[in-house]
C-alpha cells in the first residue's frame, strides 16, 4: 500500500487524460469564460485543471438534434473558435494540440494540452469534406452518432427504444466510408452512444483501435448508454479504450430511477421546459437546482471505482480511461464535484489495490497508446 505522500506524487507525476468534457457547448449557452473562477457555477475553469492535475483535456463539440443540415457544422465550428479564442488568451497556461509529440510537449511546457473531440456524426452533415474540415481544424475524434441517428448509422437510445424506421440499424456504407476515412485520417473513431448494430459493424470495419470517450458498464448499471461484456471484450481486443463516464445515472440505477420520478413529479414544468428546446441536461441541471432536497442522492465514489474495477477485471487494467462528462451531467459521485477533485479518483484506485503501474494507465497512459496509434 502506498503512503499518503507517494499519492500525491503519483497523481502529480502521472499524465492525467479526461477525454470528454462539454465546458465549450455550456459556456456558449450561459455566456461563461473558462479562464474565469466558475466555482459552484460549472465544473470545469482553467485554474481548478491545474488544482486537479489535469494534463490533457478533450473538450466536446457537442450540438444536439435540433441542429442539422445547414446549422450544424456551423455550430461544430463556433464552438471549436471558442476553444481557440481561450487558448489565445492563455499562451502560457494551455495549447490545442493535435498530435502525441506536441501533446507531450506541452504537458513538458506545464500548460494545459488541450484536445478537440466531435460528439455527434449528424455535425458533419453528410458530408466527408466537413469531416476532413474539422480534423484540419484539430477535432481528433468523433463520436459516430450522439443520442440522434444519421442517415449512416443508428444511436443507442435509437435502436433501443425501437425509434428509428428509416434504415436498417447499424452502419451503411457511407458509414463505412466514414469510418474508413477517420482511419486514414488519424481521427478516432469513439463507439460512445451509438447503437449495439451499429457498435459491432464499426468493430468489423475499422483498422484502428476505438474509443468509447463517455461510457460505463452495462452488468453493473442496465442503461441503453452503457457497454455490455462482449463489446467491452471485442474494444479490449481491437486495442482500444473505454473512458468511464461520471454521470451518476449511468452509474447508479438507483440514480436512473430516482431521476424518473423526481421529473415525473415535476411534469408541468419539465414539460413546459421541453417545449422551450431545453436538452436533458440543462432541464435535469435546472430543476435539480431549483428543488435540491428532492433530486436524487449521488452515488459514493466507490460505484465508480467500481465500474473501473469491472473492467479491469473482464479484460484488463490496459483498456480503461476517463472520460468525465462534466459540465454536461447534473451529477457525478460524491466527492466529485468538479475537475478538481481528479485526485480523489487516484486515492480510491490506490486503496483498492492497483499498482502504481495499472495507475498510470489508467489516469492516461492507456489513451495515449490509442492516440498514437491512430495518429499517421
């Protein structure tokens, strides 16, 4: 067992990777600077990355269904300039980067590595020149559909609700050709929200190792969202990594359904707030917020240890990440309320017993092996 000194150590000396965060799409709508102190109103801001130690973060591009042919890619666009605009502000305390070596040496640099991730193939409207665009412009990975299918491949919350009728489920073969090109490009192709037909034909199209950026086990916590063991098996032996999400819902079933009733027994003002074009996200944020003593209790830290512990177990400690999800989830576990709280994470990993070895992986080492083997 490691003392308490050599954990902070660890934690410090490690390369921290957190592959997923919605701070840019959150900072658009509430008109909010990432260089500001944003305590108690996000959980995410430049000076509480570095508190937490976090090395390289990957923020999302992220635009929900309402947004389609014509408005999309545009909106993939304003979000990718916002990133940039915070970098310029911040020469000296974080840098976009788009390669392995040039993450590296920024992390050397003691700046933020900051990363650019597509969440929802529907940005790309159909389109391969706005696929090589936003790589051009730093995305390094795209998760092949959000919650929404495309017209080439099926969601999860699709294809489990039986919703979409349009094709058959799963990749077409554009679908195919796009995955062939993130390939070729050096694009990772993230299996995050997207459908079990559509999960397995990407394993069998794809050269590369995958990706699920914001994802948790499906044995310990049955939601659509979540990875069952043969997918988590079939992206152990593709290479690839899964990077357990924070949200208590897709933690805790308890949560999932705690949250049901909670909205249920505010119908009238989650309906109304629906009608407004709201996502989930902010009308769960919203109305937990406004009646706190109501929402359902957040799971102990311990429940995500354990999904980490789950597949560490099922296929390795070599093919599991983070990916946290903050600022676009109304809850993670206790003790977890914002990006600098990452430390609390390394402390339970060393009192359940991993190496200082399985450790490092875990915290980053095992994206950077998919990073660069994606890379060209």
């Amino acid at each position: 067992m490691l003392s308490a000194q050599p954990k902070q150590s660890l934690h410090q000396k490690a390369l921290l990777v957190d592959t997923h965060n919605d701070f840019l799409s959150t900072s658009i709508e509430e008109q909010l600077s990432f260089d500001n102190n944003l305590k108690g109103r996000t959980h995410s801001d430049l000076q509480r990355m570095f508190e937490g130690g976090v090395d390289v973060q990957v923020f999302s591009v992220y635009c929900d269904d309402g947004y389609g042919k014509g408005t999309a890619f545009a909106y993939a666009n304003r979000e990718i300039d916002s990133l940039y605009a915070i970098a310029a502000r911040n020469p000296g305390k974080m840098e976009i980067v788009t390669t392995p070596a040039a993450l590296l040496h920024a992390v050397k640099q003691k700046k933020l590595a900051a990363m650019l991730g597509v969440e929802g193939g529907h940005m790309i409207e159909d389109d391969l020149a706005k696929l090589d665009s936003l790589f051009q412009r730093g995305v390094r990975y795209m998760t092949l559909t959000w919650n929404n299918s495309t017209s080439w491949a099926t969601s999860a919350k699709d294809e489990s609700t039986h919703a979409f009728i349009v094709s058959p489920y799963g990749l077409t073969g554009f679908g195919k050709q796009i995955v062939k090109r993130m390939n070729d490009l050096g694009m990772i192709v993230d299996i995050s929200h997207v459908g079990e037909k559509t999960f397995w034909d990407v394993i069998g199209a794809t050269t590369k190792p995958v990706i699920a950026s914001h994802s948790c086990v499906y044995t310990l916590c049955p939601v659509f969202r979540n990875l069952k063991d043969e997918q988590i098996k079939a992206i152990a032996k593709n290479g690839g990594v899964i990077q357990i999400n924070f949200y208590s819902g897709f933690l805790d079933s308890n949560y999932a359904n705690g949250i049901k009733l909670f909205l249920a027994s505010h119908k009238k003002e989650y309906d109304s707030l629906v009608a407004h074009n709201l996502s989930d996200y902010s009308i769960n944020e919203f109305l937990s917020k406004k009646y706190p003593g109501e929402a359902p209790l957040r799971p102990p830290l311990s429940l995500l240890i354990d999904h980490i512990d789950y597949i560490a177990k099922l296929v390795g400690a070599d093919y599991v990440g983070f990916g946290s999800d903050f600022d676009g989830i109304e809850s993670a576990p206790m003790g977890l309320d914002g990006v600098q709280d990452f430390p609390h994470i390394t402390q339970a990993l060393v009192k359940r017993g991993y190496s200082k070895k399985d450790i490092t992986k875990i915290l980053g080492g095992n994206f950077m092996r998919v990073f660069k083997a994606n890379s060209r």
